[in-house]
C-alpha cells in the first residue's frame, strides 16, 4: 500500500519547421497503462477504483471491466471527495488520471491510511526533485511517508540533430541514468 506516482512530461507539439505540429511522446502513459495492467492482474480478486476526469483518460482493461469503478469527477464533485469515498471502501488499487495541486494532499493521506494508488504526474522531474515537486502541489512534509515508488519516464534523444548518427551516452549521462 502507498502511493506510486509515474512521473513524465504529456506528449508536446515540437518546433517543426513543417505547418504541422509533431508530437513527441514521452511514453509515460504507456508506461501508466502497463503497470496498471499488472497490479490489476495480480490483484484480480479485488475492487479497483479509477477517478478521472474524462472517461478515456484511463483505459481499463476488458478482462477487468467487471471488477472495476470509474468515478468521473464533474462538479460539484471534486477529486478530493471521490479519494475519501474511496478511503472508505478500501479499494485494492485506486487509479487516479493525474496528479495536481486540487488533488495532490488528497492522494497523499489516502496513500498514508494504507491505499494503494497509482497516478501519472506530468513534470519534467526525476527523483528527489519529484518529492520537492510533491511539496509544491501542498502535500505536507509529515505525508511524503505515503509515497513508495516514483516511476520516471523521459525521453532521450537517440540520433545526433546534425550527422543523424546514433547518439553515444557518455560515462556522465550514463552515471546519471
């Protein structure tokens, strides 16, 4: 139980120099959708609970369907209200579509009263950078003990721009990595 957050930047329109924008996807939703897959599957005998705005934002899987709730968030609800409801029924995995500041200390005391959680959580940071993101979304301090993995995802650039020759990582982006 606790809170696992997979953190990545959304797909961006590029600056092509074409009229038409490209997109460059960061994989962090496939990622998202993968991993809730597998929970699912190794939790199949319990309730799983999706909060989302937009009823595509997460796909559940067909196998699953059954066994799983989404919960759209349309006013006067808020995230906030369908994550206590959720608290009271002890779900086996809680699926939230994002992680923001209208849901952000929400999420964390559910993760700290023992639900499992997974949500995506659009930024550019990686590491201890995404708990000091975390602070900034107003999660206190004294809840960061919820969280048990941060999962990030960022694109890398694979070709040279100018020889479009594969791009060697050195020993310092290696070390980084």
């Amino acid at each position: 139980p606790g809170l696992c957050i997979v953190a990545g930047l959304d797909p961006r329109p590029t600056d092509a120099p074409t009229s038409r924008a490209a997109f460059l996807p960061s994989g962090r939703a496939t990622l998202f959708r993968i991993l809730m897959r597998q929970v699912m599957a190794v939790r199949s005998a319990t309730e799983c609970l999706i909060v989302a705005e937009d009823d595509q934002a997460v796909r559940i899987p067909r196998q699953r369907r059954s066994g799983t709730r989404l919960w759209l968030v349309r006013p006067p609800t808020t995230y906030a209200d369908h994550i206590a409801e959720a608290v009271r029924r002890r779900p086996g995995l809680l699926v939230v579509d994002r992680l923001w500041a209208q849901n952000a200390p929400a999420i964390a005391e559910a993760a700290l009263q023992g639900v499992r959680i997974l949500v995506q959580l659009d930024t550019i940071f990686r590491g201890p950078e995404v708990v000091r993101h975390l602070l900034d979304l107003g999660v206190p301090r004294d809840r960061l003990g919820a969280l048990v993995w941060v999962i990030a995802v960022q694109r890398l650039a694979t070709l040279c721009a100018r020889c479009k020759q594969p791009a060697r990582p050195g020993p310092a982006l290696l070390s980084q990595l």
